[in-house]
C-alpha cells in the first residue's frame, strides 16, 4: 500500500489532536496501517500543535520538509509557516478564520494579509482549499468543531483512503456523546465547502 503523508497544524485549543484521533480511529477501522507523532509548542498557552500522520506502508512516524502530500491547517498563519512542509504536488486545506498570536495583539508582531497568505500557498502547491471553518462550525451549532468541518474537508478530496461513513463511525467512537450530532453536521458542512471551493 503506497503511503499518504498528512501533515495538521494548529493553535493549541483548536482541537488539532481530536481530529488527529479521529482519523487515526477511522484508519484503523478501515485496516490502514498508520503512524503518527506529535509536537506541543506551549499548546497550552496558544502554541503550535503539529501532528505528522502516516497513512499506508511507512516506517517513520516524522514527515520531513518537502514531503507532504495533504497540508491541513487549522489557522491560517500557522497553515502559511508550515508550508516548508509541503511541494509542488502537495494540496492545502486551511481554515481562514485567523487566530492571531499575543505578540499581534499588544502591538509588537503583525498579521500576514489572508490574501497574500492564499497566493503564497498556491504558488508553491498543486491546489489550496480555504474555508471559514469557524463560521461552519457556528452553523453546526458547535463553534469548536471547527476541527472536524476542517476533516469533511479532508476526506472529500479523497486523498485519504476512508470512506465517509467510516470518518462518522470514529466522530461517533471518539467525540463526547453531547457533540456527535454537531460534530457530525460539522463534518458535513466541511465536506460540503470544500465541494463548493473546488468547482
């Protein structure tokens, strides 16, 4: 089995290592080998969380530079600061929603302009896929499954060899019983946008 490299970055908070279990839960119910790591950079207090996932046939559980096939940010300028992470054939999913860091907020940093964020991206990978996944997951009735709008994303590119139902069936293993069904309308709504950014 050929190996998918998927590479999740996020601000801590933003649910980056739920999704990560989703998708790992949704591999193994689908018999997919799959290996994955994790780094915390202070996600406590708003810090990066990056997870490398390893889909297929693949002995390490790290992805280097330049060697992603599947990008998915959950905030725009952490997606824009991992692209090193991604090539020509690479494709980028990214929430727009931005989340900016405390150095912006007391006036020390600036915000990169989203429109130069979307044609930096594309300039460097095979595609780009951006969407308001703050604001579909307000509609889901849950402002924090904004991870899982960004997974229905993922999994209509078919990238990932997981059927739908098999992503559902691990939203409902994995999410409290509380959220499925936002969870699950979420992921709906994801997969939706990502149908409408592509036509």
């Amino acid at each position: 089995m050929s190996t998918t490299r998927l590479v999740i970055v996020a601000v801590g908070g933003q649910g980056n290592l739920l999704a990560s279990s989703v998708l790992g839960e949704a591999a193994l119910l689908s018999d997919i080998p799959v290996r994955m790591s994790e780094i915390h950079g202070m996600a406590q207090r708003g810090g990066v969380v990056e997870s490398d996932m390893l889909f297929g046939d693949a002995r390490s559980t790290v992805i280097s530079d330049g060697e992603a096939d599947v990008l998915l940010g959950f905030e725009p300028s952490e997606t824009l600061r991992a692209l090193k992470k991604c090539n020509s054939k690479s494709l980028v999913i990214t929430n727009m929603e931005p989340l900016p860091p405390f150095t912006v907020a007391i006036g020390k940093g600036a915000y990169p302009d989203l429109n130069e964020v979307k044609n930096l991206i594309r300039a460097k990978t095979a595609g780009l896929i951006a969407i308001n996944a703050v604001e579909l997951a307000r509609q889901a009735g849950n402002e924090l499954s904004a991870n899982i709008v960004l997974l229905g994303a993922l999994i209509w590119t078919g990238k990932l060899p997981i059927k739908v139902e098999t992503v559902k069936k691990a939203i409902r293993n994995k999410v409290k019983q509380a959220f499925v069904e936002s969870n699950l309308t979420a992921f709906d709504l994801g997969f939706s946008a990502a149908q409408e950014e592509r036509r």
